[in-house]
C-alpha cells in the first residue's frame, strides 16, 4: 500500500467495508500514522463523503460520493507503478519544515546511494523542472575559512537577495580570489509539488526509506536548531 496517500487508503477501505468502524479499526487496517488518519478522517467528513457519529465512522453512498471516489480512485490506479526514483526525489524534497531550498549535490549523493545512476537523478530533475515542480537556483557562499555548504536554505533568507549582473559576479569571484577568500557556487533545489505529490514521497520515505528519513530529520535539526541559537 506504500505510495498511496492516507485518505485514499481510509476512503477504499471504508467504501469497501461498507458498515461503520472505530478510529482505531481504521488506523489498524489501512496501517496509517494517527497523524495522517485524523487530518485524511477530517477531510472526508468534511467532504459529506463520510460520516462520524459515536466514535465510528461510515462511508455514505450517495451518487455524488460515488463519483468522487471513482475520480480519486482512478487517479491513483497508477500509483504503485510510480517509479522508486520519483518518489524518493519528491519525499526528500517535501519534507515538513519550513519552506527551504535542498543542496542538489547532497540530494543526487542521496539517491546514487540507493543504487541510480548520476545520470538518472539528473535527468528526473531536469523533468521535474520543465513540468514545473521544482525551481533551481545557483547560490555563492563567499567565506574567509574552509565552510560546508548547508543542506537546507531557508527560503526566508532568499528572499532576501536578489539575481547578480554577470559582472558583477565575475567581480566578486575575482575579489574573493585575490583576497584568498573561499568562493563556492552550490545549485539548490526548491519543491513546489501539489500537495497529493508531496504526500506520496512523504509516505513512501517513512514506509520504505528509513534510513534517509532518518538521516533528512538529523540534518533538519541541526540547521533550524542552530539557527535559532
């Protein structure tokens, strides 16, 4: 079931089942993080699609409900033939923080890790770009010692700045190599996937890719913790 957003997940399950069910039924048969079942419930009972009452909660099948779930099914029938790849790239790009920009070096270090080519990444970005999913931008960090590049920018600090003249770019990399300084150019990657997209990469990473959840909460923390020091 892996790759298919929470509230599809409820709403089959309860179409199917056809007779009301507790919170905790649900959340034990679709396998949905409390989290996810409450705001997917909300949503439907918002909808009219489903009903709460007295702890249990029921599909109503009214023609209207009928359409709507044959629409949302039919959208997602494809969605466990969806490629690993794209769902990495889009859970690793739309994580829940504040709105930030992702290193595509660390991103494309990420996904060669678990075994695609340099090659493939580049290519499934440069396809995210044109359908306008991602926007890339090319950051100069201009420091006096040896720096990292951090993993995630705040878009806050972008905003910020604005585009450089050409010129006066080359200036500036001809300053910091005179003054000896350290001139690094890093290409950022910024999601703006809708948020059904966004939800799919978010719950495939937590239901198949651990490890690299792990590793993008790790390097979250450190950064929003250290910013705020």
């Amino acid at each position: 079931m892996f790759g298919i957003p929470t509230l599809v997940r409820i709403l089959k399950y309860l179409r199917d089942e056809a007779t009301p069910h507790t919170y905790e039924d649900i959340i034990s048969e679709t396998l949905a993080s409390q989290g996810n079942a409450e705001k997917a419930l909300a949503k439907l009972v918002e909808s009219g699609v489903v009903q709460a009452e007295g702890g249990l909660y029921r599909y109503i099948p009214t023609s209207k409900a009928e359409e709507f779930c044959q629409k949302l099914f039919a959208l997602y029938e494809q969605v466990l033939q969806r490629p690993r790849l794209e769902l990495l790239l889009r859970g690793i790009l739309s994580q829940s923080a504040p709105r930030y920009f992702f290193r595509k070096a660390t991103l494309m270090e990420m996904l060669e890790r678990e075994g695609f080519s340099s090659q493939e990444v580049a290519q499934k970005i440069e396809e995210e770009i044109e359908m306008g999913y991602i926007s890339q931008l090319k950051l100069v960090f201009v420091t006096k010692f040896p720096f990292s590049p951090p993993v995630y920018v705040p878009l806050g600090y972008i905003s910020h700045f604005g585009p450089v003249p050409s010129r006066e770019y080359e200036a500036l990399r001809e300053y910091s190599q005179i003054r000896g300084l350290n001139f690094l150019e890093e290409e950022y990657l910024q999601a703006d996937y809708p948020l059904e997209l966004a939800e799919l990469g978010q719950e495939y990473l937590e239901n198949e890719a651990g490890e690299i959840l792990e590793r993008l909460r790790e390097e979250a923390f450190r950064q929003w913790y250290g910013l705020r020091r």
